[in-house]
C-alpha cells in the first residue's frame, strides 16, 4: 500500500500543475513538488496545515473558505475558480483552479482535490496589454499601424479626429496614400522605414476635406519573431499651428527689424536737422535765431512723434499669433473708448475667428480712430466679415464719412512720419501681414471710408 502510495506521489510530483487535496476542514493532506516550489516551502512545512489559514491572504482566505465549505457540504464543486496565494517570501500569486470531490463508499464527501496552474505572469502580461491599449487609445497623439503595403490595419480616435473622420472604423482597411498629396511621398517615407528600421520627421499631408496639415511622425518597422508578418507602427502630432506660429514670429522679427531700421533713420535725419539749426545759430542774427529755433523744435517734435511710434510698434511679434474674434475684439475696444458714444457701431463679425498677431485690436482700433479723425462727418461705422469665392474671409470696416482720395490712396499704407502722416496705417499692414492677411481700401471719395481685411483659407475657421 506504501509503495503505491509512494509511487501515486511520484506522478504527481512530475506534473506541471500544482495538485493539492485538502480535508473536509481544509487542512492539506497532500501537495506535490510543484505546489511546494510555487509554495517555496517543504511538503512538511505544508502538510497538516490550514490551506486558507496560512497560504492565502487574510481577505481572500475567508472568501475562498466559504466558498470551500459550501462544496463540500452542498457535495457541488466550484469546477474553476481564480485565487491568491500567499508564498514563503510574503508574494502574491494567482492560481487558475479546477477543483473536484472525493466521496467515499457512502458517497459522502470527505476531501477536495485541486489541479492549479500559476497564471502570475500571464494575468500580469494581460494587464499590461490592456494598460497599453488603454495608452495608444486615449493618446493625445495619432498612432496607426499599418501592413507591409502601407495599408491601415489599426487607428485610434485621435488619428481619426486629427484626419477629420468620425471613428477609425472609417479608416481601418484604407491605404496611407489617401494622406498624401501624391504617392512618390509616400513610397520615399516607405522605403526608408523598412531599409533603416524608422523614420522620424515632419511632412504634408491631407485630411478627409482635403487640408492640408503638417505632422510630425515617428514610425518603426515591426517584425515580431514569432511571425514571418510585419507592420509600420506610426505615431503622428499635428504640428501645423506650431509651423504657422514658428513662420509668424520669423515674419514679426523680420519686419520689427526693419521698422527699427525705418525708425532710427528718421530719428537720425531728425537729430541732423536740428544740431545744423543749432550750429547755424552762432553767427545768425536774432531773427534767424528765432527761426532757427521753431524749426529745431519741429525736428525734435518729429523725433517725439518717432519714439511714440516705437512704442506703438515694440510688441509687435512679441507673442505668438493667436485665434481671435474680429466682432469681439472691436466690442472690447470700444467698452474702453468712450469717444465712439454718437456713433452708430455695427458689428456682423462674431460666428468668426481670425488667425493674428495680439495686436489685432491696435488694427481695428486704428481704422476706427481714423474714421472719427479724418471722417469730418461720419455717424456709422459698419464691421462685418463674409466669405469669398476663394474661400477667403473677407473682414469689412466702413464708415458714411468723406473718405479718401484717390490721390492719398497712393500711399495710404506707406511709412509716414507720424502717426497723421500713415504711420497708424502701415502699422496696421504690418501686423496683419505677419499671418498672411492683407488689407486694402476700397471706399470712395465722398462717400465713405471701406478698408478691407483679406484671410486666407487656413487662417479664419467658424465658430
């Protein structure tokens, strides 16, 4: 009966599975080696003791008794069932269990019998996936994978919003090349992540309306050991708002330069005047020394005027472009200008936002003061925006006063000295053309002033 016994131990202790039997009180009766190494005790260490009591953790050794105690005096087994156990060194693990009965001769339980397979490592392998998953699917980033042939097998919703469409289900299935303004860009992208393993840099590609963005991206070749099927992982920022603000800065220094250099020229011109009036004056007579005098003043009055200016002008560029209300840009100016209380201000341009330097409300503001300045009689002033055929929005900003000349049209937005002699308008140019915006005058003479504001496509979106 020993050497039975003895025999039946050895093929347990040869399986892969942790065999356990426990009593009726749920004490063990026998473990074999595997449940002692995952154990990390000896089989006497284990043998005679209480299973729940001491290898399981306190919660869940009362839960797993109840359950053991409703099998065996119910006679019905919990056939599989998931479990901590508590090692020798204090670490958790999980067991998958299939438990069975033992009855005897009166069919009376009188033990359980349990096969269970370590699943530490799997349940942990499983969490991480789904950590990961849960990652690329909540990622601000558009990640995609694609086949060999540059197909999309996988897209998460950020890649979906960023391109335009409502879900990835839309995309899943389709070629990359629908991203691309023509093929050559997508084979060169191709070719080089397979022959070098990645790929990271910016290009320009296309959303579902057919707009153009630029993203930056980082793609990987995959070639999982397992499989003889690869993939192109690829992750993907919309960066075209970056490049369009990286572009207006470069343009705001390149014209802050050369308003710098407009400006200390006629500061220099200025100051020339006035020390050759001031030197003059040594052998002049008093009538020439008066004369001398107001026409030094007047050179010093147009360095006053050049350094009001420079103050109007020093936070050109200074911050990065930004999207902004044409309708509720001119409503703030005018709660804090009170010189407008007898005109009729209309305003149709608040469904709008226009892509500009922070220093739009200076533009509207200028145009404005303008009307009230040079108008002589204006009572309305009109701003409104529409779009053209070339997608373009086109901003308005009129008034019912005498308007301009054709003559003064010539170099409306021409540097002037002074902001009454076109300073205010050409600075008004400069700050809209940091983004691309154009401006011109369209108004006539004796009927009223009509300055036109021009966004392109990618610079003005609804709201």
């Amino acid at each position: 009966m020993k050497i039975e016994r003895d025999r039946f131990d050895q093929y347990l202790d040869i399986a892969e599975a942790i065999f356990l039997v426990l009593d009726r009180e749920g004490k063990v009766m026998l473990i074999n080696r595997k449940g002692c190494e995952v154990l990390g005790y000896e089989k006497e260490e284990i043998r005679g003791f209480d299973w729940f009591e001491k290898f399981m953790p306190e919660g869940d050794g009362d839960a797993m008794r109840s359950l053991f105690t409703q099998d065996i005096e119910g006679g019905i087994s919990h056939v599989k069932i998931e479990g901590h156990i508590l090692t020798k060194s204090g670490e958790l693990k999980i067991i998958l269990w299939q438990n069975s009965l033992i009855r005897d001769e009166k069919d009376e339980v009188t033990a359980s019998v349990s096969s269970g397979e370590d699943i530490t490592e799997k349940k942990s392998i499983e969490r991480d996936l789904r950590l990961k998953n849960v990652a690329i699917e909540t990622s601000i980033n558009g990640i995609v994978i694609l086949d060999i042939n540059a197909n999309i097998t996988y897209a998460n919703f950020s890649f979906a919003h960023m391109y335009g469409y409502s879900s990835p289900a839309e995309i899943t299935g389709m070629s990359s090349s629908v991203f691309f303004r023509n093929s050559i860009d997508l084979k060169s992208v191709i070719d080089t992540i397979i022959k070098e393993g990645g790929y990271v840099g910016e290009i320009k590609s296309k959303k579902k309306s057919g707009e153009d963005i630029i993203v930056q991206i980082s793609a990987y070749f995959l070639k999982p050991e397992d499989s003889t099927e690869s993939c192109i992982y690829v992750s993907l920022v919309d960066v075209t708002e970056r490049e369009r603000i990286k572009e207006a800065l470069a343009s705001a220094n390149m014209k802050l330069n050369i308003l710098s250099g407009i400006t200390r020229h006629d500061i220099l011109n200025e100051v020339t005047v006035a020390i050759g009036y001031l030197d003059m004056m040594n052998d002049a007579s008093q009538e020439e020394k008066d004369d001398f005098i107001k026409k030094t003043y007047i050179a010093v009055e147009g360095i006053r005027r050049q350094a009001e200016f420079t103050r109007d002008y020093q936070d050109m560029g200074l911050s990065s472009p930004l999207w902004q209300n044409p309708g509720k840009v001119v409503k703030e100016y005018l709660a804090s200008n009170g010189e407008y209380g007898g005109i009729d201000v209309k305003i149709d341009a608040e469904n709008v936002e226009i892509f500009a330097d922070p220093m739009l409300p200076k533009v509207f503001g200028n145009i404005m003061s303008n009307s009230l300045v040079h108008g002589e009689k204006v009572s309305k002033i009109t701003i409104s925006s529409s779009k053209d055929d070339s997608e373009n929005l086109i901003v308005t900003i009129e008034d019912n006063g005498v308007g301009i000349s054709a003559e003064k049209k010539k170099s409306l937005f021409k540097p002037g000295i002074g902001r009454n002699h076109g300073f205010g308008l050409y600075l008004v140019k400069e700050i809209l053309s940091i983004t691309g915006i154009g401006i011109s005058e369209a108004g006539k003479e004796g009927e009223g002033a009509k300055f036109v504001i021009t966004v392109p496509p990618d610079d003005w979106r609804w709201t």
